[in-house]
C-alpha cells in the first residue's frame, strides 16, 4: 500500500496523546519527513527560559519577538536511534525541551502572534514540497489546511498524565502525577482558548481517540484509512 509523493499528513490533537510517536511511525512506515512542529515551539520555550525572558512571574514578549529572527531551528536525523532531533542555533536539544519546566511554559509562548506566524513560516517551508506527516496543535486547520489527511487525535487526560508520567520516569528525571495532571489540563485550557490558532478539530479531521490502543493497533487504524482513500495505488 503506498501513498501519493506530495501527500501531507497533518496530525493534531492534545497534550501527551502520542502524537509525536504515531507521527514518527506513520514516517518509517511510508518513507515520509516527519516534522515535529510542538518541538519547535518547545525549543523557542527554552531559549525563552534559558535567556531569563519568562519565568513564574515574569514574560517579556517584546524581547522575545525582537529576538525571533535570531533563532534557527531544525531537524536532523542521527544515525544511531534513525530520528529526527531537534536543533537549535547548532544545538542538539531534543532532550532539554521535553522536561516539565518548558512543558509548564510552551502553551504561554506557543500563543504569541509573532511566534505563531514565524514558525508556521517555518513549517510550511519544510513541508511546502509534500511527502512529509507534521503533529501539532493546528497544522490542520492553519499550517496546511490542504493536507491530504487530517487527524484529531485524544485520549482520556488521566491516561496521557500517566503516558507522561512514564516518559519523564524512564529518562530518570523526578514526577509527581498531580503535578503532570494539572500541567495537562492546564496546557489543554490554554491550548483550547488562545486567541492565535487554538486547538480545534478541523471539520474535515478524523478522530482517533488512542486511550486503549496499541501502538500496532494505531497503525492498523492508519493502514485502513489510507486504503479507504488512495486504494492501491
């Protein structure tokens, strides 16, 4: 089963549903560019925190819009794991931007207008060309409203706390399931009622909810819908 050489994919949906790891599956699958579009947001969150430009009580929104186009960020694949990793200005920080701290400040900086219209500037130059899958919050309905497939994805909250209850724990970093809890519901509400680009399913996205699926069983779900669209091609 193949698809179309300009297909895009473009997978949306809430905070530690899996977005990244189907994403990435769908692209190993189909020999597609997967962009993670959350990464790059995360990444401005963490030159944000690293610079002293937001914190509990503090954000500077102007220096930071100020300091935007002084920002590189990319993806490189590295040849022992085989994925894309985030860079930014030259540094590999694909594991700094996945901690609780940045993940606490990513929904305040992700709702800046700037910031929003330079990454989207961004991604739509990565995937302008097709044969790429992009997850995120609105690649959907703002980045590529044109994708050939468009998926909302969800699960129940409790669950994904624990799904990021888990990845934190593996990386042998502390977490307190309250705290991831109420990080995600907070995230979701900011996420939901931004003035920029908020998290909506676009009318023509297909809903998975993932709660008790499998990752195999995802792909299963994704190999049919391909083939109740393309066929065989």
């Amino acid at each position: 089963m193949a698809l179309p050489r300009d297909v895009i994919i473009a997978i949306d949906g809430y905070s530690s549903c899996g977005k990244s790891t189907f994403a990435r599956a769908i692209a190993r699958r189909y020999q597609l560019i997967y962009i993670d579009t959350g990464a790059m947001y995360r990444a401005v969150t963490l030159f944000a925190l690293r610079n002293n430009i937001i914190g509990t009580n503090h954000f500077n929104r102007e220096l930071l819009i100020a300091q935007l186009p002084q920002l590189k960020i990319e993806f490189k694949k590295i040849q022992q794991s085989e994925k894309e990793e985030t860079y930014l200005n030259g540094e590999n920080v694909e594991q700094a931007i996945r901690d609780l701290q940045v993940a606490s400040f990513v929904s305040q900086v992700s709702a800046v207008k700037e910031v929003r219209a330079k990454m989207v500037e961004l991604q739509r130059a990565m995937g302008n060309t097709g044969g790429v899958v992009l997850d995120g919050r609105d690649v959907g309905t703002v980045v590529f409203p044109q994708a050939h497939i468009k998926i909302f994805m969800t699960a129940d909250p409790v669950i994904r706390a624990q799904r990021r209850m888990a990845e934190l724990l593996a990386k042998g970093e502390q977490a307190n399931f309250e705290e991831v809890y109420n990080n995600l519901i907070e995230r979701d509400r900011l996420d939901t009622t931004r003035e920029e680009s908020p998290l909506i399913q676009a009318p023509d996205a297909i809903v998975l909810n993932n709660s008790y699926m499998t990752p195999e069983q995802q792909m299963e779900w994704f190999e049919a819908l391909v083939k109740n669209k393309f066929g065989d091609l």
